[in-house]
C-alpha cells in the first residue's frame, strides 16, 4: 500500500512548562473558532491551541477537566484516546481498559511480580463533553445563536455506563468481564467521532479473528450535565456494533468525513507496524449491525502512514483545509520521532492529501 501524500506540516508550539505532554499526544479536533484542541493520554487535561498562522498554532492554555465534570479523583489519568467537536460541545472519551504494570528493568523479582498486578483506573471510563465557545471551554453557558438554551457539561453516568450496557454483548462481554488488559486485545477504547448527537467509538481491541469493532450509540440529555444512551435497536438495544476488515488491525482512531467514516487502524497490544487509512463509507446512514469486508465496495484502503519503529504512533485525526484542499486531514503523534520535534516546546504534526 502507497504511502498518503504530504501536503505540509503544522507547528504545534506548547508553554513551557506544559512541556510534558509533547510525547504524549493521543487526540485532536479543531473548533469553527480556528482552535486545535489536543489531549493527552497521560493527564486529566485538555490543551487549546490558538491559529497564529496558516500551519502554526500556539497561545498554549491549559484546561483541568475536573473544574468542568467530576472526576472520580484528581490523581489518575482520563487517558483520553478521542475527542470531537459538533454543536457547540467538545467531546472525549476515556479507554475504558484496565492496564498491567510496566517492567523497570532493574530488579527481576519485582517485575515478574508487577507483571501480575492489572489496574483499574476509574477516570479512565468516562465519556464527556463540554460547551465550547470562542476559545473557552465552559462549565455553563448560553447557545451562541440561542440565549434561552443552555449548553451544560456533562458526562454518561455509571448506572448508564458503557460498560454496564456493554457487560453481556455476545462479542465484547467476556473480555469485559476478565477484565483483561488494552495492551493484551483486552476491551481498549482508542477513537470518538460525534455527529449531532450520534456518537461512534472505535475499539483498539478485542480484535475478533481478524475484525475490528466499532460501536455506535446516540445520547440524550435527560437533566442537564446528565447524559444517557438512547434506545437505537428495533428491540430496544441502545448500542450498535459494525465489524470492518482492517487487514487484523484495530481502531486508534476516528473522524467523519461528510457520511462517510474516516478510520485510522494500527497494530494491537504492544505490537509495531504501520498504521493505515480506511474509508467507511456511508456510515452515517447504517441502519443496523453490520459487517463490511473490503471487497463489499464501502470499506475503502486510503493509504498507510510512514512507519518508524519505536516513534511517531499516529493517534489523533482532525479535517484541516490546507493548501486549497479541504479534505485534508491532521495526524497528530505520540511518541514522535526527534527530527518531529522544535526546540524543547514546539512538535511537528502531519497533514495529509484525503480524496474522497
């Protein structure tokens, strides 16, 4: 598979003393307002980015999560993997996954002990989002166009969590209920695309014989700040499940493209390898479960991305009108490259020719 064509690069410049999310990037969406909002999958914050220029964003401030939604604590990450904007809101979700310790190196004892501890991070099972307006991210506030209507944050509750609806699927319920580890092709959430108040999240694993899932589900606003899944199947279901063949690969991310899907896949658990482009078309018409192989015509291979071993993990995607294409899409990197890299602030994202 031929490699997406380079349109250009965008300088992302951070304060400094926020330098630490610059290896961490793992999500991305740009706001009417000109703003690239970035995340981290190590923080419980979300990074506005103001345009300075055509391919330079800085103006870096910072916003804690937890001044606009209750966290269950101030100390563990969100782990953000996807976020979106649409009517007036930023969206995010959290990977909903357990994790394993990581090794040290040091001492062999202790990290074949560390290798049997799995945690369980509740920051990490949130899916939120927060009125957006003029650069500012509010806890409140009136609709722009509508000063009767209210914008509040708010997030899915835990009696209406996804994992609760999610505990007794027939695919995805027993890798919730081992509570096996993201990095192991456990439950492992890594992409959000959000259209009205239709919501699409991309599961990195489990990868079952080869397919990845992607689930679809559509939110309701009960009492403000409180959201609730809405019921979507003919019989009641409040969730959707479609299958795509991504060449055994999983989701790490999502963006809509006009009806269609846009899809980033890459390898699961701690594998490296490329990761590549796909198209679902029409999927924001799919009435149902369903399944797309890449010979049914709406599952499209795009392109793969440069592959650096060890560096440079696309994890964000974000539409970015650039150079006179407005199909273009931004890639925003965890673990980049050093050559990606300005000074001790400043990073280097991609943008990408999209056709349609």
């Amino acid at each position: 598979m031929a490699e997406g064509f380079l349109l250009s690069r965008v300088l992302l410049r951070f304060a400094p003393e926020f330098t630490d999310i610059l290896g961490d990037l793992s999500a991305a969406a740009l706001t009417p307002d000109g703003s690239l909002w970035v995340a981290s999958d190590e923080t419980t914050t979300i990074e506005r980015l103001s345009q300075l220029e055509p391919c330079i964003f800085g103006e870096h401030k910072r916003f804690a999560i937890g001044d606009f939604i209750e966290l269950s604590n101030e100390k563990d990450e969100v782990d953000i993997e996807g976020m979106d904007y649409t009517n007036h809101y930023l969206w995010f979700i959290g990977s909903h996954s357990t994790k394993r310790k990581k090794t040290e190196g040091n001492e062999p004892e202790k990290d074949i002990q560390r290798l049997a501890e799995v945690k369980t991070e509740l920051n990490r099972y949130l899916l939120g989002r927060i009125p957006v307006f003029k650069e500012q991210l509010f806890k409140s506030c009136s609709h722009p166009k509508n000063s009767e209507e209210k914008l509040t944050a708010g997030c899915l509750q835990k009696t209406d969590s996804l994992l609760t609806i999610l505990k007794n699927d027939s695919h995805l319920g027993s890798f919730i209920a081992a509570g096996i580890p993201s990095k192991e092709n456990g439950f492992d959430i890594e992409g959000l695309a959000v259209r009205g108040d239709k919501v699409f999240i991309g599961l990195r694993g489990p990868v079952l014989r080869g397919w990845a899932i992607i689930l679809e589900i559509e939110i309701e606003e009960p009492k403000p700040g409180i959201l609730a899944l809405k019921a979507i199947g003919s019989e009641g279901e409040r969730y959707k499940k479609h299958f795509v063949q991504l060449n055994g690969l999983g989701v790490r991310e999502l963006c809509i493209d006009g009806k269609d899907l846009i899809i980033l896949a890459g390898p699961t658990m701690e594998l490296e390898g490329n990761l590549r482009l796909f198209r679902l078309k029409n999927a924001l018409e799919l009435s149902g479960n369903s399944l797309f192989s890449q010979e049914s015509g709406q599952l499209e291979v795009l392109f793969d991305l440069p592959f650096i071993l060890g560096a440079d993990h696309a994890e964000g995607l974000a539409l970015f009108p650039c150079l006179g294409q407005p199909n273009s899409l931004l890639v925003v990197y965890d673990s980049p490259d050093v050559g990606r890299k300005v000074e001790e602030h400043g990073v280097f994202a991609d943008v990408f020719k999209l056709q349609r």
